[in-house]
C-alpha cells in the first residue's frame, strides 16, 4: 500500500471521518462501562480496601503515557527517513495528548501513594523515569513552539522524540533492573498477570477507553493542524501574488 | 525516463537515511546501556540488611534499608511510643528502632523501606517509614483462601536483588 496517498488532505479528512463516529462511539462505550465495573461492580483489593480503584485511572493513563510516546518516536523515524508529510504531523498533535496521560498518571499515583507507601513521591528509578517522558513531552513540545521554519522544527523535534525514546525501555524494565518502592509489573509479566480477573477485565475496559479517546483527539487534532497548514499556505500565496 | 530515474534517486536517499538512522540510533543505545550499567548501583532505592554487611555500611551513614518485617519481632516499648522490629531480607537481619507513624499496609511479613542510620550498638535508627505495595490485585475473599492453602502474599521479591549483588 502507498502510504504518501494519505498525504493528500481531502483523502486524510474522509478517512479520519470514517473513523471518527465508531471510535467516538467506542470511547462513550468503554468508558461507560469501564466506569460502572471498576467503581460499583469490582471488589476491593485484600490490603489495599477501596485505593485499589485509583488503578482504573492511574494503568490505563500510566500505559498510553508510554504507548503515545511510542507513536511519537515511530512518527518521527518515518518522518526523518520517508519524508512523509503526514508523519511529522501527527507526532505534534499527538504530544499534548501524551504529556495529560503523563501528568494524571504522576498525579493519580501520588493520590495513591500517600495512604498506600506513605509519600507522595520518592525518588526512586519509576517514578524518576516517568517524571523524565513528562520533561520530554515537554521538550518536544517546546521546539515544535520555538521555531519558526516548520520543517526545521519537525527534523530538530523528531531527533529529540528519538534520543528520548531510550528512555521507554528504562521506564519498563526499571522495576526489574533496580530495586524500587514501586512495585513490579502487573500484566505483561512472564507468569501472566497478577490482577484477579475481576479487577482485570474492569482495567482493560478503562484502557480501551483511553485508546479511543486517543484515536478520536488525535484524528480532530491532525485535522485541525491541517486546516492551520491551509491557511498559512492561502495566506502565503495571497502575500506572494 | 527521467520521472523514473528521479524517482530512483529519491528511493535510493531514504535507504541512505535509514541506514543512517538505524546506525545512529544503535551507537546511542549501545551508550545508554553503558551508562545504566557504570550507574546501576546509584539506581537502586534501597539496600538490603545483607549489603549492609557485604559493603561495610558505616554506623551514622544514612541509607533506605529494604526488607520484610520479620514474623514475630513488632514490639511496642513501655514508653508507647518507641517500635522496635526487625527487618530481613531471608539471608540476613537487622534490629529497627522507629518513633512516628507507620503507613496503613504496615504489619509482620511487609516489605518495607526504612531510612535512617545505624547507631553505634548496630540498631538501625529509622527517621521514616514506607510501605512497599507488591504487584498482586486480589479480592480479600480469595486473599484468605490463598492463605489457607499455605501460597502466602508475604514479601518475596527481596531475596533476589541481593542475590544478584552477590553474583556482581
């Protein structure tokens, strides 16, 4: 398939509102009953009591924090290598989306760990690693802000998404390479998960909420970042004639 | 003819980006990897009573100290106050003192982490507390039931850490 067809706006805005209505329609699902399963229909956790529900919104948010950052990385390689416009593109507006999932992920663990641990926030190498994707987001941010020759800022924001993708498989093994407060992995682990299924199928609702919320946001912003795109473009034109 | 040749020429500069790419991005893994490895031990949280021996922790120096709280050694002094208890990591032990408050998942068989320093008599002297939360998520229903049929949710994951620092 040839992926530089979907660099043609007018073919991009009919997929993406092909797309919009069922992963819309998705989100209001998962999220209705992800709500519904994991505050009312699942049980408490046997040491944590009722916190236990501060993990419905902190993996789901904690997980897609990574996973966008993933997507980001993944936009970005295509964008420096195959030069493809709509790479670039969608690694912008995908940024602030990823920077909220990073932030409520740091926000709710800290909810969590106060009566939990005992502290907000320690300085061990999960947290610290979270912490530094939040800076990243920010950074990658901050350049697509700072300069003003979009595909000079694109190249110099992609190779920054790359150099800080190293840190995704630090954020992931920390709990295994190091000892931490944080405690090790619960689902992708190599004896299967260490949730009850009645706590697990309630998570992955919520998740596949967040990933559609993710998919529905990011297709509006890639469309706006177009529509912005055209006019700066009708703008230059009408300047230039 | 020449659409073609130019289309060539383009295909032929994106393998030279990718290998490009691929190189790059190897040369930076293969460095991060270097650091995580020279730094591995200012990465960890804590260390366990077992390296506090191993490393000749010095009395006075402040560290986390990690570890399960042994069965049997919670004991409240006369002043009401003052906690004393040990913490173990299955190897080696160590005799905590703790005046304050204890987070809410605090009991016998919990992993832990203590920061603080050893006095002079080889008592660790705790200034705070934490808790450490395992990764298990089970209703408290199947919790006991597990319990009862002897697969206990105790603290496990301190045996290996000092394992491993052994082995290095």
């Amino acid at each position: 398939m040839d992926m530089h067809k979907y660099a043609n706006p007018a073919r991009f805005n009919k997929l993406a509102d092909a797309i919009l209505p069922w992963s819309l329609g998705l989100m209001a699902l998962a999220f209705g009953t992800g709500l519904y399963l994991s505050l009312f229909a699942s049980p408490a956790d046997y040491q944590q009591g009722e916190m236990v529900r501060m993990m419905y919104i902190h993996v789901p948010n904690a997980v897609l924090a990574q996973g966008v950052y993933v997507f980001i990385a993944l936009a970005s390689a295509v964008s420096l290598i195959w030069k493809h416009p709509l790479a670039d593109l969608s690694a912008k507006a995908a940024a602030p989306i990823g920077a909220v999932f990073t932030v409520l992920a740091l926000v709710t663990g800290a909810i969590w760990g106060k009566p939990t641990w005992g502290a907000w926030w320690v300085w061990d190498a999960r947290l610290t690693s979270v912490l530094i994707l939040l800076f990243l987001y920010f950074g990658y941010m901050a350049i697509w802000q700072a300069m003003e020759n979009e595909t000079r800022a694109a190249k110099a924001a992609a190779i920054l998404a790359l150099v800080g993708a190293i840190n995704i498989p630090i954020i992931k093994f920390s709990v295994e390479w190091w000892n931490t407060l944080h405690q090790g992995a619960s689902i992708l682990r190599l004896d299967g998960p260490a949730i009850h299924p009645d706590m697990l199928w309630p998570l992955f609702t919520m998740m596949a909420g967040l990933v559609a919320y993710f998919v529905t946001v990011l297709l509006w912003r890639i469309k706006a970042e177009m529509a912005a795109r055209k006019v700066q473009n009708l703008r230059y034109s009408r300047a230039a004639g | 003819m020449s659409l073609m040749a130019s289309s060539r020429r383009k295909g032929s500069r994106a393998r030279q980006r990718l290998i490009l790419f691929l190189a790059a991005f190897s040369f930076l893994a293969v460095a991060a990897a270097l650091v995580i490895f020279a730094l591995r031990d200012n990465f960890q949280f804590f260390v366990t009573p077992s390296q506090v021996s191993e490393r000749g922790i010095a009395p006075g120096q402040r560290i986390r100290l990690g570890g399960a709280v042994e069965h049997g050694s919670f004991t409240r002094a006369d002043d009401g106050l003052t906690l004393h208890f040990s913490i173990t990591d299955g190897v080696a032990g160590l005799p905590v003192r703790y005046k304050g408050l204890l987070p809410d998942l605090f009991r016998e068989g919990q992993c832990v982490i203590a920061e603080g320093a050893l006095d002079e008599g080889g008592i660790f002297t705790a200034t705070s507390v934490l808790a450490k939360h395992d990764e298990n998520y089970v209703p408290p229903e199947v919790a006991a039931s597990m319990a009862q049929s002897g697969g206990g949710m105790d603290c496990s994951d301190f045996a290996q850490p000092a394992e491993e620092a052994r082995a290095s």
